[in-house]
C-alpha cells in the first residue's frame, strides 16, 4: 500500500507540476520594456494640465448598514455651468435603480438577470433642495425621465427644476439627502457578496455635458457612464472590522464609539468616487517610482486565496503604469487602488477613478496571463476614461478600444502571447467557472489573434460607431467596443509604424487630458500627426460594419521543359472583405528574387505578372499590419513541398491518439 | 488446524497477489496486447486518416502549413474550426498533453459517452461518426472481455483460436452485464443530477473560490467515484459470469457487489493501484513528449510512437487489472471455501 501511495504521488507531482514549455523566442522575457524617457522629437507635445475643469465638486457623507447591505448618505453638489447657456433642470443618474425591478430598462435589455426582492439594488431621494444660488426645496419637482428608450417605468434617469435657471459660470449648489440598497450578489458591477461590498454608481449623480448639451440617459444594458470632472471628499461610515478602499486617498479616520469608523478620502480632478468594504481583503502595498515619474502608491486588497497572486497582480499594475506613462502620460494621481472581488461577485474587471477591480482565479497559470490581462486593462482605463474622459455611453468603443489596445500592446511588449487553456470540473456546463486550468502545452497566440474570431462571428453585425444601446446584441457590443477598435488600431499602428503610433497617443492622450474628447478629435489628431487624411481609414474600419479579408492565389500559365521556369506567373491579390485598405504584397522567387508591389486595395482584385520567373512563395500584407484582416490564413501562398502533408500527419497523428484513447475510454463503460 | 489468516494481512496478500497476477499475465501474453492495440489503432485510423487527408487539402500551398509543421498556428485553426461541421472539430488544442486525459474524463462526466446516453442534451451532429465508433469499440471490447477472460481462467498461453471461441461463447453474458452496467451508470448520473445542482449551490454560495472549487470538484470527484465503482462491480460480474458459468447478468453482479461489500479493501486497492498507474502512465507520456521537439516526418515517427507506447500501455493496464480481478476473485473465493469448511 505504501508503494502505491508513493506511486501515486508521484504521478501526481508529475501530472501537475509540468510547467508549459515557453514560446520560443520573443516571450522569454527579454523583450525590451517601453521606454519611460520622452525622445526629443516629442518636445513639443501638449503639457498636461494641472487641474480639470473641476465642473461637479461632491462632498458626501455615506453610512453603510452591511447586515442589510444598504447605504444612507447625504451629499452636496456643486455644479457650475459651463454648458454656455443657462440651464433650469437638471438630470441625475439613480443608477442602481436598474435592478429594482424587471420593468428598468436594463434589465429589459439584459433579459438574463433576475432582480427578486431579496437582491435587487434601488435607490430613493428623501429630498433634494437647491442652496445656492438661490434655495428652494427641488423634491415636489422630481421626475423621472424616458430618454430614448421610451420606458416610462424605468426610473434610473430623474430630473429636478429650479425656480430660475442657473446662467453659464454660474454655480448651482445641490444639497441631496438618499438612501440606497447595494445590488445583490452577481447582479451588477456594484454588488455585495457576503460582507463584501463594492458600491459604484451609488450616489444621485448629475449627467455630464457633452457637446453643449445633458449626456442624460437612462442605464442601458451594456452602457458604462460619463460625468464632469471635479473634487470628491467623501466620509465613509462603515463598521469596525471592515477593510474599506476607495478613490483618492485617505486623510483621516475617526473611531465612532458606536462600532463604526468614518474614514474620509478627498481627491480632486475625477469624475467618479467608488469604494469597496469587506473583512476578508488582505492589504498589500507597494510603491511604483520610478525615475522621471511621480511616486505611486498601490494599494491591493485581495480574498485571502489569491494572496499568492499578489505579486502578479502589482506587479501587472507597475507594467501598466510605467507603459502608459511613456506612451501617454505620467499617471497624475498619488495612488492607485486594486481590488479583488470576492467569489461570485459581479465586480470584477472595472474600472473607476484611482480605483479599478480585477479578477483572478485561485489556479492560474502564468501562460494565461490571468490576473495581469485584466489589470492592465484596468490600469489603461486610467488614461483611457479616467482623465481622458470620453463618453462611454454614446461612444464606449473609444475608450474600451483604447484600452484594449494599450493593454494588447502592453502585453505583447513585456509578456509576450498568450497561451491557451481550459478550465475542468468547474461550476458551468463547461466547467470553466472555479475549474482546474489546463494549459496546451506549445500553444500562444499573437497579438490580437484572440479577437478576430469575435469579428467574424458578428463582426458584420453593426458599424462599430454606435451609442452603446444601438447595438443589435451584447455580443455586438462587445466585438464593437473592443475586439474591432482594438485590432482597427494595431492597424492603424501596422501603417503609420510604432513611433509615429506612440507620438499620436501621448498627442491625443495630453491634449484632452481632462477633457471629454470624442471620435473626431482622435482622428484629427492622428491626420495631424501622421500627416494626410486619414477620414478613408476610419471609414472603412470605425464607420463601417464591413470586414476585412485579403486573400492571395498564384497560378502558372503555360508549359515549360522540365526544370524550367514557367512561361508566366500570375499572383492574384483578392479582396474577399468589403473594407478597403491599400496592401503590400510580396514575391519570393526561386531564383532567390523578392518583388514587392502595392496596390491600393479598392478592386475586388489585382493581378501581378512575372514572366519566366518561378514564384516560390507569394504574401499579401507581408509584414502583417492588417491586424483587422479576418482570416489571416489565406494571406500566404507556398509552393507545396510536402509541408502540408507533413504538418497533415502531424496533427491528425495527434488526434488519432487522442481518440484512440476516447475509444478505450468506452471499454470501461461497458 | 490452520487459522485464518487476519482481514488486513489477507488483503494485503491479496491486493499484492492480484497486482503480480496481472502484470505476470500481461508478460506471459504480450501478443494479446498488441492484439488489442492492432485493434484499437485500427478502428481510430478509420477517421483519423481522413482526417489527415483534409488537413492536408485545407493546409495545401499556405503558411499555415509551414508554422503547423513547427508548433501550432492558433489563429489559422481557430478559423479552420468555424468551418468545420464534423467530427473534424473535435481537433483542438485542448487534447494536447495532459489535456487529452482531462478530455476523456471532462467527456465520460458529462455522460456523453457512451452514445451521448447520459449528457441530457444530443450529442453534435459532427460527433456522430465518433460515437458511433466508440460502440462498435465497446462491443468489441465485449467480445473481446469474455475470451480474455476464459484465457486468464484457464491459465495458459493465449491464441487467437481461443480468445475468439471464448469470446463469442461468452459475448452474450457480457453484453448483458455490460446494459446491466449501462443502466446502473443512468442510475449513477440520475442521481448525481441533484446532488451536483445542489454542490453547485453550495459553491455559488461560497465565501471563497477555495471552497468554491472543492465543492465544485467534489461533486465531479464523487460522480467519478460513482461510475468507477460500476466499473470494479461490472468487472468482478464478468469475472463471476466466466468463472462460474453465470448465465444471468443480475445474478453476476449481485455476486460482484458481495464480493467488493467483503472485501472492500482489496477491491479498492486494486482500483486505486490502477488508477494511479494510469495517472502515471500519462505523467512518463506527457514529460517524454513534451522533451521531444516534432519537426519533421522522422521526429513525427518517435512522436506517433510515444504515443503508441501510451496506448499499449494503457491496454496492458487493462489485461492486467481483468487478471488481477480473477486473482481477488479467486483469493476471495478461497477465503468462503475455508471459512464453510471451518
């Protein structure tokens, strides 16, 4: 029996402890890290302002009851109107109103998510009163607004009047008094889970201006948010014994007597204020200072069974920081909060001001570079959301593009591919939720090739530039939020080169740093940078529900004596996709020649001719810049020399034993 | 007069007896392995070479081709699958490694095996020719169980001539133990549906992933357990039918269950000396072919063989255990023999 433990756990050690061979060459980790130095050549780049607008100033004063996992709060806003005309009504977002009933308009649109009494969030204004310029109790004139929903039960968009309009440069100030349930557990991205609690969108808050006008819209399924900058000073009341993170940084504490402590975080130049609470957090510091950039602190609160991620998790956040900082900014605040959400919160992967949360899994690999992908991403959102504030509603794809593309960069450029794995015996029909990772060993995948399935699959679904309600399903949203515009600028990179990417976004990112840019001013910028008009590119990509498909044929013309090349070659570049971008394609002939050639990529095709030249292999997109192209595997021809064949046994090798062994797995059944 | 010797002494002796029996067994008649692997590569080729031949037409004159020969071009297979409606698609990164056990484990806990009997849902279109090919497989190995089975009985060197007339004399029993089996296995799966829904709730209500996960893996681990006792019971009720000339399925395997309720510790042992072997097996594989770089036909040779390797030793586990069932069967028959004469 001893022997057969010994046995066993030595197949076991074996089984478990293979590490999944490396990618061979680019991903051992000797890839240069991006530079933190600015070249001279980008000396004349914006400077970074020193404040925002500092439009919406918030000082709150919130108490969270965690047994009923509700929150009591009164704030005061001051509003100052820079819309440039003068305004009397004013919307506020409710947003956790979305999960009181099924009748909200997301939940209409979710479709999925039930909101039973027991877990379903809401929030209620006990009253609202105009202080300044004038006062006047605003509470008689609440109402609820339908937007462009036309759902008059929805109520997570209200409006108040004031007696007089408020006249540009004036300042409005708001006293609001409310009381709030924390959605339940997986319900949204501000949930509570046991006693953990992460409260996001949690306090009556008014739209933002965009384009002269209110960004007010009710809370849509797969709309993230948009507000005006300003200062937060928030007093968070909560229970002794719960670990509390939050936005900005904290600047007193204070011991109740009654159980409870009030911890106050201030921090100024942010359009948002979330925090989280919760017994369980392990508290892990480190501070990223580097030379050139101001010192930040990283602040990780993370469930106990991912305290062996800790490391991976900030050291991800110092990759995303210093990457960010030398391809668009110096990160502006002091501090940064990371937070791991509890098991089956919905919260992860979000991010707010100085405050995003991640995700990890108790096993993960490092091939799958699960936690570093999502916190990257987050991190980016820093930049990409957080001071470079665009609308997410309206245009989502812009940030959550930029993002995605930052964090790809990011990655390819410190981690190298990823690998590709399954999880096993988890909790879905699958088992990928809690399961045991797998890894395929030998298995990486390029930079943006994880995406290009999505855009095939609806890629064709809608033009990528839509609010994000318009779109005709989440998956669409999702492919058009972030696998299009994310592969759409690793294009854009592919053509323009690396350096001149890099210029368009410290460019871009500075410029409207603190600034709620949109779609036209990113494209402005990159014609001002690369040079030309650039409107054909983004047409065809951004404005567009077309995709892009390049494909290649060579076909010999002619009879030849043995040995000799053919009479005539054609190589026909073909453009199976309806976006148009102009291609380089390259001739390898077996004399040892190399042709290449260009065409403009309008025409549904183009024909090359060599003449008594034998073609040996033949590339549209060489140097693959299309990252956007959608079946990469017709870009190539090869004159065969048995490779296929051979790569045929290979494979069909390996899953000739897979399924022998699936046979002989049904010689137990019986 | 002779005393008995003690429970733990006797399954001790017993578990170390069955162990020898059946590898001495597999040593004596290493043709049957080989037998049994001919057949097994032979019916997997069925679909296996085609498949090669597609793969081939499909990867013809493109890079692709090139970068599958080196390692694995993720971004042309992940197009390549979405065009395939077959049984093509079952070709994944997935089955790479240890994958390729967790696969056939992930497949049988499912209950998509046999026949999608017990997955709730049809099997893929595409995964027919694959199931199919798995019955024809477990009737084969039906066939097949019997005759081996007469051979170990009766001690001797095999022959073809004898495993096929053991087989088709005894197929009819097996195959009735083997639906008798089957019908457990639903039993097993039926009511392991409420018990994973309700270990799923567990975990959903976790505090922590850690916990999350055991209840998760807990309740595959014991439906595992489940369909494993089936398959020690099946094995001893096929021992019972050949060694006692049972003609009744029922019968064999009420004898089974009294003999794994006896002898509990000898039964189990065996299973897990096996399992953990297998686990083994899979382990010297996996670190061998990972070791071993595939770049062209001639490194594809040593590749198709350590993978043949696992294969035959995968069979030779199976000889043996079906040896060393019949050496516990027979032990514990001793065992009843001498305690009726005491």
């Amino acid at each position: 029996m001893r022997a057969a433990l010994l046995l066993g756990t030595l197949a076991v050690s074996m089984v478990f402890a293979l590490p999944p061979p490396g990618p061979s060459g680019e991903a051992d980790g000797s890839r240069p890290r991006p530079s933190l130095e600015l070249p001279g050549a980008d000396a004349g780049l914006p400077p970074l302002p020193d404040t925002s607008p500092r439009i919406a100033s918030y000082s709150i004063d919130a108490r969270l009851d965690a047994a009923r996992h509700e929150i009591s709060g009164r704030l005061t806003l001051d509003w100052r109107n820079e819309s440039g005309v003068p305004r009397q009504r004013f919307p506020f977002h409710l947003y956790w109103n979305a999960f009181r009933d099924r009748r909200s308009t997301h939940l209409r649109e979710w479709g999925e998510r039930a909101a039973d009494e027991a877990v379903s969030g809401r929030i209620d204004l006990d009253s609202v009163t105009l202080v300044a310029p004038e006062t006047a109790d605003l509470t008689p004139t609440l109402r609820f607004l339908e937007c462009e929903s036309g759902n008059a039960d929805d109520r997570t968009l209200a409006e108040v009047s004031a007696p007089r309009p408020v006249l540009p440069g004036e300042v409005a100030r708001f006293e609001i008094e409310w009381r709030a349930r924390i959605p339940g557990p997986g319900l949204s991205r501000s949930d509570w889970v046991h006693d953990y609690h992460l409260v996001a969108q949690w306090f009556p808050k008014i739209a933002g201006i965009w384009k002269g006008e209110w960004n007010a819209h009710q809370f849509h399924a797969w709309s993230e948010f948009f507000a005006d900058f300003g200062n937060y000073d928030v007093r968070l009341t909560v229970p002794v014994g719960l670990e509390v993170g939050a936005t900005g940084r904290l600047v007193e504490e204070t011991r109740n007597g009654d159980g409870t402590r009030t911890l106050r975080f201030v921090q100024e130049d942010v359009h948002d204020f979330a925090w989280t609470a919760s017994s369980r957090f392990l508290v892990r510091e480190t501070e990223l200072d580097e030379p050139g950039y101001p010192p930040v602190r990283v602040r990780l609160l993370l469930q106990p069974e991912h305290a062996h991620l800790a490391e991976r998790y900030l050291d991800a956040a110092a990759l995303g920081l210093r990457s960010f900082g030398a391809w668009c900014f110096p990160y502006p605040y002091p501090q940064l909060t990371i937070v791991d959400p509890a098991w089956g919160s919905g919260s992860g992967g979000m991010e707010y001001p100085t405050f995003i949360t991640g995700g990890a899994s108790v096993w993960s690999p490092t091939a799958l570079q699960s936690p570093e992908r999502v916190t990257i991403h987050e991190v980016a959102h820093q930049f990409l959301y957080g001071v470079v504030a665009t609308n997410e509603m309206r245009e989502a794809w812009l940030d959550e593009g930029l993002a995605s593309y930052l964090t790809a960069r990011a990655l390819w450029a410190n981690l190298g591919p990823d690998g590709w794995g399954l999880r096993y015996f988890g909790l879905d029909d699958r088992g990928s939720d809690a399961g045991w990772p797998v890894v395929a060993p030998g298995v990486y995948r390029l930079r943006g090739a994880d995406r290009l399935p999505e855009l095939r699959a609806v890629g064709t679904s809608d033009p990528m530039a839509l609010p994000a309600w318009e779109y005709r399903t989440r998956r669409s949203y999702g492919a058009n939020s972030y696998a299009k515009p994310e592969l759409t600028l690793q294009t854009l990179e592919g053509l323009v080169g690396d350096e001149v990417m890099t210029r368009i976004l410290r460019t871009y990112t500075r410029r409207y740093a603190f600034r709620h840019p949109e779609a036209a001013d990113f494209i402005s910028v990159v014609e001002e940078i690369a040079g030309g008009d650039f409107g054909w590119f983004f047409d065809q990509t951004w404005f567009s529900s077309e995709l892009c498909d390049y494909g290649i044929e060579v076909r010999e013309r002619g009879e030849s004596p043995e040995g000799a090349p053919p009479p005539l070659t054609e190589v026909t570049v073909r453009r199976y996709g309806g976006v148009q971008l102009p291609v380089e394609v390259r001739v390898d002939f077996g004399d040892g020649g190399v042709a290449r050639e260009r065409w403009d990529g309008r025409g549904r095709w183009c024909r090359f001719r060599y003449e008594g030249r034998r073609v040996d292999a033949a590339f549209v997109d060489p140097d693959e810049r299309l990252a956007l192209d959608t079946q990469p595997g017709n870009d190539t021809w090869v004159r065969e020399r048995g490779a296929a064949a051979r790569a045929a046994a290979r494979w069909s090798g390996r899953w000739l034993l897979w399924l022998q062994n699936l046979l002989e797995t049904h010689a137990l059944l019986g | 007069m002779s005393s008995p010797a003690t429970p733990a002494a006797g399954d001790d002796g017993a578990l170390a007896a069955a162990l020898r029996t059946g590898f001495r067994f597999v040593a004596r008649n290493p043709g049957l392995a080989v037998l049994l692997w001919a057949l097994n590569l032979g019916l997997a080729a069925l679909l296996a070479v085609p498949l090669a031949a597609r793969l081939g037409e499909q990867l013809r004159e493109t890079a692709p081709a090139v970068h599958m020969l080196y390692g694995f071009d993720w971004s042309w297979w992940a197009a390549w699958r979405e065009w395939q409606t077959g049984y093509e698609g079952t070709l994944t990164p997935a089955i790479l490694g240890t994958g390729l056990a967790f696969d056939n484990v992930a497949r049988v806990l499912r209950g998509e095996l046999p026949l999608g009997l017990f997955s709730g849902n049809l099997p893929p279109a595409g995964e027919a020719p694959l199931l199919a090919l798995g019955v024809v497989y477990m009737l084969a190995q039906l066939f097949l169980g019997g005759g081996v089975l007469a051979l170990i009985r009766g001690g001797g060197r095999w022959s073809l001539r004898g495993l096929l007339h053991g087989g088709g004399f005894y197929f009819p029993r097996m195959l009735r133990i083997g639906l008798l089996s089957l019908a457990l296995a639903g039993l097993v799966f039926a009511s392991h549906a409420p018990l994973g829904g309700w270990a799923g709730e567990r975990a959903r209500l976790a505090v922590s992933e850690r916990v999350a996960s055991a209840w998760s893996i807990g309740h595959h681990l014991a439906l595992l357990a489940g369909l494993a006792s089936i398959y020690v019971a099946s094995g001893y009720a096929k021992v019972i039918a050949v060694a006692e000339e049972r003609s009744s399925a029922a019968l064999a395997w009420l004898g089974a269950l009294g003999l794994c309720a006896r002898h509990p510790l000898r039964t189990g042992g065996h299973l897990a000396c096996f399992v953990l072997l297998g686990a083994l097996l899979v382990a010297v594989w996996t670190r061998a072919d990972s070791a071993w770089h595939t770049v062209g036909y001639r490194t594809q040779v040593v590749s198709l063989a350590l993978g043949q390797l696992l294969v035959i030793g995968r069979l030779a586990l199976r000889l043996a255990w079906m040896a060393g069932q019949v050496s516990i069967y027979r032990a514990s028959a001793r065992s009843v023999a001498v305690a009726d004469r005491l």
